[in-house]
C-alpha cells in the first residue's frame, strides 16, 4: 500500500503559505510516497511537484482543485487547468476529458463550498471518489457524513490534510494498494476503490492561523486589483 497526500495547497492558492520546495521537503520527511498539489484554480505548482518530485523519492500526481458553480471538485491526473466557474457536470466531464479522476473534498462543508448545499445526494454520486476524510475539521460530523455517503453509493474513499502551510503536509493520507509506482497505477487503484483512509485533525491554532493568513491574502489582492 503507498501513502499518499491528495490534498495540499501551495503558495499558487490565494490561501496558500509555502513553495513546492517545503512542501516536497515534508512530504519526504513523514514518509509519503505520492502527493498532489491542489491549489485553488491554479496548477502551474502542481506540475512543478510533478516535475521535482523525484528528487525526494516521491511521486508527484498532477491535480487542482477546481471552484464549479457547486462547489469545490479535485480534478485528479490533470495537466492543464479547468476553468472555475462551470457547472458540476461540466466540471466532471472535463476532468475526465483529461484522463483524470473527480474527487469530491469536503462535499458537507457548506462553509468550505461543499457541493452539498448547491446539488442532490444522486448528482454527487456522479464523482468518482469521495474525500471522506479532511483534517481541517471542527467536529468531524461532516467527514462521517461523507464517509457514510460513499459507503451508501458504493463510492471509493480518499483523504487529505487539505494543507495551507507544509508543516501540516501528511497530517491525513489515503493509503492505495497500486500495482506499481506510477500515476496512472494510483489513480487506476483509487478509481477502484482500492484505498483505506486515516488521518488527524490539523490543531485548531493552526487551522485558525491558516484561514487568517488566507483572508489576508486575499485582501491583499484585491487591493491589488484595484490599483492595476
């Protein structure tokens, strides 16, 4: 079975601290074997932890985690970035366009855009993989409420520390049993449902000091916009 991050957002994400290098740093030091940079709509740092990963002895999964109308949707084993703004099922179709798999994070989390406020219980069931455990919890009522969804339709499982600075990289891993140590071996594993998910809960400080720096950011940015 390979450990494997599939959730973590980089200094490319509005919300993001730190540059691929940390990231890869404490990948390799806790022990992944595979990890996917997801930033918010942005995948130029994802392909270069594709690109680098190899250095740290790990393999490195092309993703992004795309705003839909719906919500959040991590696109899987893509190379080019999908536009936000598109309806689920366009958002579906064009990760799959890409050879990619669509994986719901945090789909209960209304506060978190969770697709679940926006569509039906049969419209998720479209995804090809659930993300039923996330780190950045409160109570972990939503992360049951995933799991207890994708058991119920039969859908792979998958988790993610949904990292915002490196130091949390890892803090959750979806364990695939992959026939060998490629990308396409992982994603063929997890779209099989192939997978087994743990993980802890990101420190509430911690959370906290990562939604402050995320708003921050995006105040700076738009001030920025303003005066362009």
């Amino acid at each position: 079975m390979l450990s494997v991050e599939l959730h973590v957002h980089s200094s490319l994400s509005y919300d993001g601290r730190d540059p691929v290098e940390l990231i890869l740093e404490q990948a390799a030091a806790v022990g992944l074997d595979a990890i996917a940079i997801t930033d918010h709509d942005e995948i130029d740092a994802s392909l270069e932890a594709v690109e680098r990963a190899p250095e740290y002895g790990l393999i490195g999964i092309p993703g992004i985690e795309i705003s839909s109308k719906a919500g959040h949707v991590l696109g899987m084993g893509v190379e080019e970035a999908v536009p936000p703004g598109l309806s689920y099922d366009e958002t579906l179709e064009r990760i799959r366009d890409q050879g990619g798999l669509a994986i719901v994070p945090h789909p209960f989390q209304e506060s978190r855009h969770g697709v679940m406020a926006r569509i039906s219980r049969s419209e998720l069931a479209r995804a090809d993989a659930i993300e039923v455990y996330n780190s950045r919890l409160l109570t972990g009522r939503a992360n049951r409420q995933a799991e207890r969804f994708a058991e119920s339709c039969d859908l792979p499982m998958t988790a993610g520390s949904d990292a915002h600075i490196s130091e949390m990289v890892g803090q959750a891993v979806t364990r695939v049993g992959a026939n060998d140590r490629s990308v396409g071996a992982i994603l063929e594993a997890i779209a099989d449902g192939r997978t087994s998910v743990e993980g802890k809960r990101t420190p509430w400080h911690i959370s906290f000091r990562q939604a402050a720096g995320g708003a921050k950011r995006r105040m700076k940015s738009r001030v920025a916009e303003l005066f362009e």
